[in-house]
DNA sequence: TTCTGTGTTTACTTGCT
DNA sequence: AGCAAGTAAACACAGAA
C-alpha cells in the first residue's frame, strides 16, 4: 500500500502529497501563464515532487523501499539531507523560470525536496536558510518581492556559473572584509586583491520576463531601455540597476568597487558601525 | 500598536583537513 | 589550528491585522 508516514505516525497516501504540490505549483504557473511550458516539462512523480532535478534523496517523499534507507532509526525520522543549505538554495534558485525565488518559495522547495524539513516542527532549518542568503554573497537580492514581504533572491552570476558546474562554495567577502577593515587603519587596495574576482564579473541583469511579470504596481512607470545584452556587457561592477522593478540597489559581492565605495563611504563613521551597515545600505546612496 | 515574516549579524559548536 | 557548515539567538525593519 501506498503511503508516507510522518515522525507523528500520521499516515498520508501519496497521492495527498502529489495533490498538494501539484496544487501548489499549478498557482504558481497560472499566475505566470509563460510558463505552461516549463510545468509540462517538469513531469510530478507519484511522490509529488517535481521530476527534473529533484532527487530522491534523503528524506524526500519517495517510494518505500527507498524511504528505509534514508531514516535513521526506527521511528522513520528522516534523516539530515547530504545536501548542504547552500545546494540546496542555489538548486532552488536554478530551477525557477526566471533563476529567482522568494524566501518562501525558497521554504516550499525545501519541504517539497526533502522530508526532513516538511516534517521539522521546530522550524530552526528556516533560521538556516535566512543566515545562508544573507551571509553567502552568492545569493544577491534582486527586488522587493510582489506580496510586499521580503526580496526576490537569486544567484550571483559568477556563483551561478559555478553552481551549473557543480560547484557549491560558500563566499564571505563581506565579513572578511569588514574583519580586515576593523583591524586596518590603512587601506590598500593591492593588499585586498586576493579578495577580488576578476573584474570582468557583471551583475546580471534579470531575465527579460521580469518585467512582465514582477513589476509592482507603484513602479510602473520606471521603464528602463536598458537589454539584457546591454546591461550585462556594459553595466558597471556597481550600480543602482535600472533594471530591477523597483531600483533595487544591486549589492555585488564580487565587485572590487564595491569594497572600495563601502569603505570610503564608512570610513568617516565610528568602526564599530561597520559591522552593522549591511551591503545595501552601503549602497544605498 | 502588535504580530508576523524577513533580513542581518554574531557567537558558538561540530566535523573535516 | 583553521576552515566550512550548521544552529541558536538577538535585533531591526516592513507590512498586515
């Protein structure tokens, strides 16, 4: 027989798990209508989660003989994903049709992926994932999100690209930085390079559906020329993107001139301020 | 005004090299 | 020892009730 069971004992066929996920993403396709295409190509399984990309991998609504593996005792509580917090965002943030994700739909993929987090009643795994987005400078923020709470998130571009090739780091400039800066009186910019990505690295502009789709009301009349192309060839490290529904500061992690625009901006101000001023505030002129 | 969700930061622990 | 990752907690802010 078909079944899940939670830590509770409670039974749940599977097919309430499908109906429920399926519920949840038909919504969300049906508010945004381009994307018919991508949910028939993400075909549900029977376990309710989506086919592409979504393993069955510890804790995940899968099949029985599976689920016996991936508990680690004997009241079927599910086990620690092996995938870490960022992975798991990032791999979220990928599979969205526009690459960007609210906090809660961010919270939706991982209950959906896997069950430990479905099942976890102490919610400290949603803590977690909030220090995640905002300690690793590979989740940059990109707008004000459309229910007027919190921000879309998405993946830095040169994060992304390690991220398709399978590569998930975890990136503090920002702390090291701020460290180094708390400690130093005299700032060189020689010395900091090694903190420097190459400066061929751009903030990515947002897909060119974003508009269509994210703009909120109140901003409307920001219609901004700038495409795709341009701005991702000839947009500067840092910028008050124009291309943001709202002209959200984009915060670049990876910008050299970020640093250097925080810290002469900061410098002026007691230091122990510096560990308070988050990125976009900094930006924020 | 209060509540709730979100975002930021720090401190600490654990496991690995 | 140093680092990465996870957890806990405090705090601030914004929007909704």
């Amino acid at each position: 027989m078909e079944r899940c069971m939670t830590k509770f004992g409670v039974f749940y066929p599977k097919r309430f798990w499908f109906e429920l996920f399926k519920l949840d993403f038909e919504i969300y396709y049906q508010q945004h209508s381009e994307y018919q295409l991508p949910m028939n190509k993400h075909q549900f399984h029977d376990s309710g989660i989506v086919d592409e990309g979504l393993s069955d991998e510890t804790g995940s609504i899968e099949d029985d003989s599976k689920q016996k593996e991936n508990y680690s005792d004997e009241n079927d509580t599910p086990k620690k994903p092996n995938q870490s917090y960022l992975e798991i965002i990032a791999e979220a943030i990928l599979k969205a049709p526009d690459r960007m994700m609210q906090l809660y739909e961010i919270y939706n993929y991982f209950q959906r992926k896997y069950r430990y987090f479905a099942e976890d009643v102490n919610k400290s795994w949603k803590n977690s994932v909030r220090h995640n987005l905002s300690l690793n400078d590979c989740f940059v923020k990109a707008g004000r999100g459309t229910n007027g709470k919190g921000h879309y998130w998405r993946i830095h571009e040169l994060a992304e690209r390690e991220f398709e090739q399978g590569r998930f780091r975890r990136r503090r400039y920002r702390q090291q930085m701020r460290q180094l800066q708390m400690h130093t009186q005299t700032y060189d910019t020689q010395s900091m390079s090694s903190f420097y990505p190459p400066t061929s690295y751009y903030m990515c502009s947002p897909p060119p559906s974003y508009h269509s789709i994210y703009q909120t009301p109140n901003n409307s009349s920001e219609n901004h020329s700038i495409s795709p192309l341009e701005s991702s060839t000839t947009m500067p490290n840092f910028c008050m993107t124009p291309t943001t529904p709202n002209s959200y500061p984009l915060y670049d992690p990876y910008s050299s001139s970020y640093y250097t625009t925080s810290y002469q901006q900061q410098q002026h101000h007691h230091p122990m301020a510096l560990s308070y001023a988050s990125p976009n505030e900094s930006a924020s002129f």
